[in-house]
C-alpha cells in the first residue's frame, strides 16, 4: 500500500511541475542605446536549459518554471537576472560593464587590456563622437581627453585645427601623428561616424613609433562588421542652422563722429564733422557681413555585418556647409566612402582590408589678417553706407586717416574668388598569419594618395587707391601630388609559463617612403574679366617676372622596432621598447636615431595584503620613461639646392636665374624627447568612479631652429634663399593630469553619467643656441618689432612688449616720470605711462619684457550624459585658464572704426586711468604694450543634446531596430572677458600663436537629427 501512495504522490507531484513550465521568449538590447545584443547567453540558474540570442537579439526558452531566474551574460557587460513569474514576452535591457577594466587598447602594433596598459593612454569611442557630432574629429578631443588642446585657427568651413599634446615643446611641427588602423593618415579627413575608437598615446608608449612619436600619436581603430551578425543598416542624418556667437560692440556713426571731432580737436585740427545731428547709427558693418540661418547638412550611412568566416562595413558620408561670412564664398563640402572587409582564410589565415576615398571642395575668404573681411568690418567707419546712389560699392577714402588697406568688406567679398578640391585614396592591406601556437606574423600594406587643384581669380578692381586694386586680372592655378606607402612587417610571441609569467614578445620592420610634386602658374588679362573664363588657357597677357614655379620632394624612412612585456601574476606589469630609424631628412651622420623607453605598472590592489576590495576597488601605479623623436622638418636642410631666384648680367643685359637656396646643415640630426610620466589609476564605489591622474615631465633636446645668423657672404636675402636650420634649443613642460568620470544606473529608466579632466601644464625654454639667446615671431601693427618670442628662462612664444603703469593725468606726473620720447612721441597728459623697468630713466626698446603667455595654465573638460526612459542629455563643456591673447584686429588709424570701450577714454584729469585719450596727434600710445594683451582665459559650453529614442517595441512595429531623434546646439556660448570674437583661436604658430588679427569666429550650430538602424 505504501509502495502504491509512493507512486501516486510522484506521478501528482510531476504533473503539478509540468503544469508550472513556461513557454518565455523576448529580446536583449543595450539599456542606452536600444540597439539588439545578438550572442547574449540566457540560462536558467541552478539549471540546464540555456539558449543564445540570435541575430536581431531575440530568444526562446521551453519548459522553464515559475518562479525560476534567467541569468543573461555577455562580454563588456554586466550580469543581469529575471524573475520568471509565467509565459510572458520579455524585453531585457542590459548595461555595459561599469569596470571595463577588460576592454581592449590598441597601444600601436597590438593590443592590451585595459587593466595592464602601464602607459599613459586615453580612449574615446564612438558614443562620445555620436553625441558631439564633430565637423572634423579633432573637435571631438577638445574637453573629453586630458592633455589633449585642441585650438581652431578659424571658424570658416574646413579650417585646419591645431593638436597639442601635453603642451607645445618645439617651434617647428608640434601636431601628433595620427596612425588609422596602422597606417599613418590624417585625422581631418576621416568621416566622424566612421571611427569606432581614438586612442591617444601621450607619453613613452609612443616610443615604439620613433622618430614620429615626439608629439604624440593618435590612434584610429575604424569601424568593422560583427562575426555572425545580420546585415545592418544606420542611417545618421542632420540638417543645422549656423549664426555668429559674437559681434563686437563697435561705435555707431554717432558715436563715432562725436569722438573723431574729439580726436581732431585734440590734434589741433578742424573738426570733420561739424553736425552730428541726423547721422543716427549708421551703417553696423558686422551686421552686414554676417548671415543668419547659414545651412549646414550632413548624411551618413553604412551596411555592416559577417558570416562565421568574414565581416563587412561599407559606409559613405556628405557634408555641405556654408560659411557665416560670406556664405558659399566661403563653403565646404566634403564627402566620403569606406569599405573595410575582415576574412578568415583559414584556420591560421586572416585578411584586413580597410579602403576611404575622401573628396572636399573649399572656397575661403581674407582672414585672419591686416585687410581681412572681418578687419575691415570692424574699422570701416559706421557713417558709410554700403551701397551708393547707383547700387555700387561705397568707396572707403584713401584719406591718411584711413589708410590704404581698409576696403569695404561687402566688396570684398563679392570680388573673391577661389575654388580648391582635394581627392584623396588611403588605406591598408593586411595579413595575419599564426605560424605556430602562440606566434602570429602580421604584414600590412598601407598608402595615401591625394591630388588637388587650386585656381584664385585677381578680378580687374579699383577700391581708390587701396593696396587690394588690381590693375590687371589675373587666375593663378596649381596642382599638386602627394604619395607615400608603408609596408609594416612584425611578429607577435605569446607565452605563459606557469601560472604567474606571462610574455609578449613583438619585433618587426617598417618601410616608409613619401614623394609628390607641385606645379603652380599664373597667367594675366582674363577674358571679360570674369570668373567664367578664369583659365590660363584663356589668358593673353605675359609679364616680364616668373610667373611659374614647381617642387618635387621624395623621402624614406627605413624603421626596426621591438617590444618585450612582461607580468608576474597579473599585477607586477613591465614594457621595454626600442626602435631604430633611419630618415633621409637627415645626412648620412646622422641619419639612423635609436629610441628605447620603459613602462612598468604594478596593481596593488591584487596583492594579498590589500584584503577584500570594498570602497577602493582597483589600484594601479604606472611610470615610464623613454625618448622618442621628431623629423618632421623641410625636405633637404642638409644638402645645398638651386631653390634662390637672382639676377645675373649678361653680355650687358639683366637675365632673370637661380641660384642657392637656404645654407645647408649636414650635421642636422632628428629632435629628441625625452619623456617620464607616473601615474595612479582607481576604481571606487562598485567600479562605479573611475580616477586617472599623471604627473610629466616631457624634455624636447636639439630643437631643429630655422634661420640661424650666419655670415652673409652667400647672400640669404634673395628669394628663396634662407639662414640654415640648426639643432640649436631645448624646451621642457612639465604638468599634471587629472581626470574623473562616474557611471552609475539608480534604476531601469534613470542612469548618469559626469566626467571631469583637467590639465596643469608649465612650459619653460631651457636653451637657444643661435647666437642672440631668442628667436622672435608674429607681428603687430604695421612696422613694429616682433612681439612674440623664444627665449631661456621663458614660456615658447610668450609676448615681449612694453609695460604700463596707467594713464597719465597731468603734466606734473610727465615731469616726474623718464622720457618716452624714445618711442616715438613726448608724452602728454592722457597718454599711457609705460614702466622704467631697467631703472636707467629713460623708455626705450630695453624695457621690453614679458608681458603674456599665451599658453593656458590649466585647461580642464566637464561632461555629463543622463538617460531617463526614452529621454537622453548630453552636455559638453571646455575651459581654458590662463592663457593671454594679443588685441590686434583694430586699426590704429585716426580714422578707423573703434570698439566702444573708447568711450570711457580720458578726457581729463581723473576721468579714467585705463583708457588713453584719443588724438590726431603724434604719440606712443600705440606701440606694442600690455595695453593690447588681455587675459582670454573662457569657459564653452560646447555641446548640448536632447534626444528620444522609440521604445523597441514600437520601433519593430515599422521595421526598424533603433530609432532616435534629437535636436542639439554645438558651441551654445563662451563665457570670457576677452574683448575679441574667440578667445580661443590661434594662428597655429609656436612663436605667434595668440594674436588675434579678427579671427573668424567658430558659429553657433543648431542641429536635428535623426538616427534610424535597420
């Protein structure tokens, strides 16, 4: 009977377990992004049923029971659980990994967890370029990496920007190499939506890339199709509408005429307007010359997917922008192409391919300059009117007090004409192959090739009398052809021996050769005087000068380099490297350099003593110290070339030649850096914050100096001709780095993410070797020494000038005060008193001294991302602290238009002590002083993003796996107190860079947008 009951209670007790199984299917996405997660492993904890998520990230699971937990798993994210409670559709949201201390770097020639990685390396992946929406992808480091300064040299469409890594450290070429998926390319001509990481290496790490790591290197990983993965399809649109941040407050016309009566009667002149009355405001020539609701439209679309055995991404991109001076005068378009395809030969056998076409056309204004656009609309007179009676025109006078360069802006635009298009084929080829266990051969082919063409129309013009009329129409054209290839060779060891060592091992070659030539002519009278026959075929006119020029250049480098990392048990962690170059920039002595650098990092947090990881999560102490170097100079320094022009007689006759060009060098030598960085890494709080920082000290050695004194008996005063480049300075910055970033999901629908860097950074010159202790650039006003210099004991490029010590209120405090007659003018009640500070009672050139830096101090980023349900923000924001720009945008002339600070000028005793009087009259009021140099210290908000993304279940309902729309402003607002349009441009010079000759403001960009992936 017992045996019977035993029976009877099984069978109920099975029947009631199989009544209680679930049918469950559902869909795994990414809590942020929406996007499908195919591969993610579903199981039922304690049991055996598991599954996988197939392509589009849905699954199914059979005879699962109530109460029972899924446990979803997927690599570089976090763990997530289900309470099963019946037959239901689920829609699994799961986060990436807080730690990420398992993602992959690319640290050049391979690839290394993020957690042993002893150098100094920042990475931005491709969600941080998705929500700054950058032009160029330069502009997405500025804010987001620490070290990184990013500044523009102008705001027009397709300007170049400047990268400095950790500072500037040389007067020569100071931009970072950029290398894409291992070959050496350019950053600025990359589609954005086509990078998957950036990586930036800015310390020793580099070393394994020798004579082109002394800047920095910046790495490219581009994006690839995923292994088992369906055909996917994004598509990225926007459309934007661009206006000027800025206007600087100039004088209207009455303003202006009430103060030039002023400046005359102070000069003892007749005063030129004697009726102000009906003037009113006048003619706002910013206004004039800036448009509003400026268009910008890009498109972005790329299929990618793969099989077990290969992986696709095929993408292509157009931009189109106009420019907010001058519209298409000053456009841009650009677009792109990219096919990457990754293959399996083999079981030992992979293929990479990796090929972008890249396509701009630019048209560009005067800027940045005496007599640009935007100079002549702030010092043209507000009582002109654009047009006269007869729709013309206005003429601006050539009167002495306006000189002979400013024109009116809007002719200036209208008579410009140029067109420059650009066609560039880069990529690579390579090959990986695993020889035996443990060893893989990889072989890679990589080249850029470019051709552009350039035409600049001079139209037949008369703006009376002004250095811009052109007497006779001219078009000059020029083609040029860039080439250069690399063939990289290199082998990878991987070997564990025990349990507690681990080596990788890496040695290879690489081949680098570039070459190109140029072609430039000009040719006279344009048919019609028009740009519709701007063609030199068309031309009929000659002229007695050289009217063509050309260059050809071919250059190598021949490189061996290795690499040996070793790690004791996971957490005592050392790199050694070295590489050998060989550079036909320099002559046979020295033309081979040797680069070595060591890394070492050791995880304390793994130790035994460190106990059980609670609030303090991860330790890691890093340091390394290596030299790298910098060829990047002028082909040919150390050889003599025919490159001069002269002029030889003949038979009594002048004949137009050649003749020597710069003095050669042949001990030139490649610059050395000599780089030593430690560095402390933590994660605290449930990996939840993550803290970065890193102390430098990067020594450049054997600075390559252009134009060293010499004696002048081979003539370096001829075109052409120049003082040779020496191996003759020494420039050190040393700083600190701190960077923060916190992430943190407090529930299902709310999730944030902040992130904080900053940069401390000291720039010192240690030596110049060139005979007078300095080096000077820029240029200020017309006819004035250089204000900028290099010199020792002194910040690279700080401002050399006058300083001033207010203004003076009587002619008492002139009796009491050295003369300053020596610059130019006695000086007079109201005019700047400038400092004595030899103490040899007079005021000359030998109290010039330093009177900026125009280096920031500190330059720090703070960002912040929050997703709630549907909704996501972005905010992005840069600030720059310390650095100081020079005021030169104005016209000195009497008659020139004046920014309104002018009004509160001295006009007696007391009245003010900042501001000078104004007069026709001679004085020193405008020699180059601390008057003209402000703090252009500022904080942007730099982008600011609201977007809504469909939840998944809507989103398939059409077809679609994401579908997202936002709406953004890129450079929403600068906070400064510097007078100028953009406290943060540069001219990208070491010695000159903050100058500001009416800088082309970067535009406020309001954007829609819309992504869609099928």
């Amino acid at each position: 009977m017992k045996s019977k009951l035993v029976v009877i209670a099984f069978i109920l007790l099975a029947s009631l377990g199989y009544a209680q199984t679930n049918e469950i299917n559902g869909k795994v996405i990414d809590t942020k992004s929406g996007t499908s997660l195919p591969g993610v492993n579903v199981r039922v904890k304690n049991g055996t049923q598991s599954a996988s998520t197939d392509f589009d990230g849905s699954f199914k699971l059979s005879k699962v029971p109530t109460n029972a937990v899924l446990v979803f798993s997927y690599v570089g994210y976090l763990d997530t659980q289900v309470t099963i409670k019946g037959s239901e559709s689920l829609v699994v949201k799961m986060e990436e990994e807080a730690s990420q201390l398992k993602e992959i770097v690319v640290i050049g020639y391979g690839s290394q967890k993020k957690r042993e990685v002893t150098g100094a390396v920042s990475v931005l992946d491709a969600k941080a370029l998705d929500v700054i929406k950058p032009i160029k992808v330069e502009q997405a480091l500025q804010g987001t990496v620490s070290g990184v300064n990013v500044t523009t040299q102008s705001g027009s469409p397709g300007a170049a920007l400047d990268i400095r890594i950790r500072g500037i450290a040389t007067n020569g070429e100071n931009r970072p190499t950029t290398i894409i998926d291992g070959y050496v390319g350019e950053l600025g001509l990359l589609n954005p939506n086509d990078i998957e990481t950036i990586t930036v290496l800015k310390d020793a790490q580099a070393a394994i890339y020798g004579t082109i790591g002394a800047n920095g290197v910046i790495l490219i990983t581009t994006k690839t199709g995923k292994k088992n993965a369906k055909t996917k399809i994004n598509f990225n649109t926007y459309v934007g509408f661009q206006e000027t941040t800025r206007t600087l407050p100039t004088l209207n016309a009455t303003e202006y005429a009430l103060l030039l009566n002023e400046s005359y009667a102070n000069g003892g002149q007749t005063i030129p307007y004697p009726n102000v009355i009906g003037l009113g405001k006048g003619t706002n020539w910013q206004k004039e010359v800036f448009s509003t609701g400026v268009p910008i439209i890009n498109h972005d679309i790329s299929i990618s997917g793969g099989s077990e055995k290969m992986t696709y991404a095929v993408s292509g991109s157009h931009l189109d922008q106009e420019g907010i001076v001058g519209t298409d005068k000053s456009g841009f378009l650009r677009n792109t192409a990219r096919v990457a395809l990754n293959a399996d030969l083999s079981d030992k056998l992979k293929l990479k391919t990796n090929v972008i076409y890249t396509y701009f056309n630019r048209k560009a204004l005067n800027e940045n300059g005496l007599g640009s656009v935007l100079f002549n609309a702030l010092n043209t007179p507000a009582t002109l009117q654009p047009y006269d009676a007869n729709g013309n025109f206005t003429l601006v006078p050539s009167t002495t007090g306006l000189g002979t360069e400013i024109i009116n802006p809007l002719a200036q635009i209208e008579n410009t004409y140029n067109d420059y298009n650009f066609k560039k084929l880069n990529g690579n080829f390579g090959l990986d192959y695993k020889l035996f266990d443990g060893f893989v051969l990889s072989s890679t082919i990589g080249f850029n090739t470019s051709n552009s063409e350039s035409k600049n129309f001079a139209k037949q013009v008369n703006y009376g009398g002004k250095v811009f009329d052109v007497q006779r129409s001219s078009v000059t054209q020029g083609a040029v052809n860039d080439n250069n290839y690399s063939f990289d060779i290199f082998g990878t060891y991987t070997k564990k021996i025990g349990e507690d060592h681990s080596f990788v091992g890496t040695i290879g070659n690489t081949i680098f050769k570039e070459w190109g030539n140029g072609l430039f002519a000009t040719g006279y009278d344009v048919p019609n005087n028009s740009w519709e026959f701007a063609d030199i075929s068309l031309t009929t006119g000659t002229l007695d000068a050289k009217t063509n020029s050309s260059y050809v250049y071919d250059e190598r480098r021949l490189s061996y380099f290795g690499r040996l990392q070793y790690d004791f048990k996971g957490r005592y962690l050392l790199s050694a490297m070295l590489r050998r170059d060989a550079s036909t920039k320099f002559g046979p002595t020295n033309r081979v350099g040797y680069f070595p650098s060591f890394t070492a990092g050791w995880i304390v947090s793994d130790e035994p003593f460190y106990g059980e990881p609670k609030t303090l999560n991860f330790m890691k102490l890093r340091a390394s110290y290596g030299t790298l170097g910098n060829d990047q100079i002028p082909n040919n320094g150390y050889v003599g070339l025919l490159g001069g022009e002269a002029t030889y007689v003949f038979n009594g006759v002048l004949v137009n030649g050649t003749a020597n060009g710069q003095i050669p060098n042949p001990n030139l030598k490649w610059e050395e850096a000599r780089k030593f960085d430690v560095g402390l890494d933590l994660k605290l709080f449930d990996n939840k914050l993550s803290i970065i920082t890193d102390y430098f000290i990067d020594t450049r050695k054997d600075l390559l100096i252009p134009n060293i004194p010499v004696s002048g008996i081979n003539g370096i005063a001829a075109p052409g001709a120049g003082a040779p480049t020496l191996n003759a300075g020494t420039v050190r910055n040393s700083g600190v780095e701190f960077s923060m970033d916190f992430k943190h999901t407090f529930t299902n629908d709310l999730s944030l993410s902040l992130g904080y860097n900053v940069t401390f950074l000291e720039n010192e010159v240690l030596a110049v070797d060139n005979g007078t202790g300095f080096i000077e650039g820029g240029s200020f006003g017309v006819g004035q020494p250089a204000p900028s210099r290099m010199e020792v004991g002194k910040p690279i490029g700080y401002f050399f000038g006058y300083k001033t010590d207010g203004i003076f209120q009587n002619q008492a405090e002139i009796d009491a005060h050295p003369s300053q007659i020596a610059l130019g003018a006695n000086a007079a009640p109201g005019d700047i008193r400038y400092v004595d500070v030899n103490g040899d009672g007079i005021i000359n050139a030998n109290d010039r001294t330093n009177i900026g830096d125009p280096i920031p101090e500190a330059t720090m980023g703070f960002n912040m991302q929050v997703n709630y349900k549907n909704l996501d923000l972005a905010v992005y924001t840069f600030a720059s602290v310390g650095n100081d720009m020079v005021r030169n945008y104005e016209r000195t002339l009497t008659d020139a238009n004046r920014l309104n600070y002018v009004l509160d000028r001295w006009t007696g005793e007391g009245s003010t002590n900042s501001t000078p009087r104004v007069t026709t009259g001679a004085t020193s009021n405008n020699v180059f002083s601390d008057y003209f140099v402000e703090d252009a210290s500022y904080i942007r908000i730099q982008n600011v993003q609201l977007g809504y993304t469909l939840s998944p279940t809507v989103s398939e309902k059409i077809g679609v796996s994401k579908f997202r729309i936002y709406t953004g402003v890129n450079n929403l607002y600068t906070f400064t107190k510097y007078k100028g349009y953009d406290p943060g441009a540069s001219n990208g010079a070491p010695i000159g860079g903050g100058i500001d000759y009416g800088f082309y403001p970067i535009p406020r960009t309001y954007l829609f947008g819309l992504n869609i992936n099928f």
